[in-house]
C-alpha cells in the first residue's frame, strides 16, 4: 500500500530506517496515515535575551548627514528609501525678520524694509522629498 506522504522510490527513507537524508529530521520520527512530516529548523537568528526592568536595545535611525543649501541637491530619503534631488521651498525666518528690522533702522522706512521677506536669499529653506514629500532638512540663516 502506498500513501502520498511516504516515498514509495527504491532507495527511500522506508528502505534504511535508521539513515538520516540530507534535508531530514536528524531524528528518525514515526508517521501515521494523514499526519505530515514537520521538520524542525534551527532559528536563523540568537533570540535576544532580555532581563526583567531592562531597556529593549534600540537601533538608531539613520541620520543623514549632510549639510543643506540653498540649491537643490541629491539625498537619500531615510521614509521612502529613494535617491534623489529635493524639492526646495523657501520660507521666512529670524534671518528674514532681523534684516527688516535691520534695514529700518537705516533709514529705509517706506516699504524698503520689506525687501528681505520678497528674495528667496533671505529666507530659510526647506528641503523635502520628491516622491513622499518628507521634510529632510532646514538651512537656517540663523537660529
């Protein structure tokens, strides 16, 4: 009588009873009409042991490390995991607002004084993904 979960081949497990094959149980395990053979695997990995009150180890984030401009420039988006250039928006800051007031105080009070919150120079800018729009830097004039 043959059963699908038995090898009916010359040669098979049945043939030796006592040989391990490689790709085996390394223990020889008996099996019943219906019951499939489980093997049991080492784990791929140290199970991390942790002590009770003891703080779970934790991996930093990856931080990228560069210094951002006022340009466009290439990065690594740590959220969405794609390289490219960022998209930069220009927003005002300390920087922007101490000029005003710096230019007032010259003597320029008829709308001069504005001139720092129009020009992208002035102001900080933001650098964000392309694809999911994350924030991935500022580069602030001053903070």
């Amino acid at each position: 009588m043959s059963h699908n979960y038995l090898p009916s081949a010359p040669g098979s497990q049945m043939d030796h009873p006592g040989h391990v094959y490689p790709g085996q149980m390394s223990q020889p395990t008996h099996v019943y009409p219906g019951q499939m053979i489980q093997p049991s695997y080492p784990p791929s990995y140290t199970p991390l042991q942790i002590q009770p009150g003891q703080q779970l180890p934790v991996q930093p984030l990856p931080v990228n490390a560069c210094s951002w401009g006022k340009l466009s420039q290439m990065s690594n988006c740590p959220f969405c995991r794609t390289t490219g250039y960022t998209s930069v928006k220009y927003e005002r800051g300390l920087f922007t607002y101490a000029s005003c007031i710096g230019i007032s105080l010259l003597g320029c009070n008829a709308g001069c004084c504005l001139i720092p919150c129009c020009l992208d120079e002035f102001k900080d800018a933001h650098h964000y993904c392309q694809v999911c729009n994350s924030l991935l830097g500022i580069r602030k004039f001053l903070s």
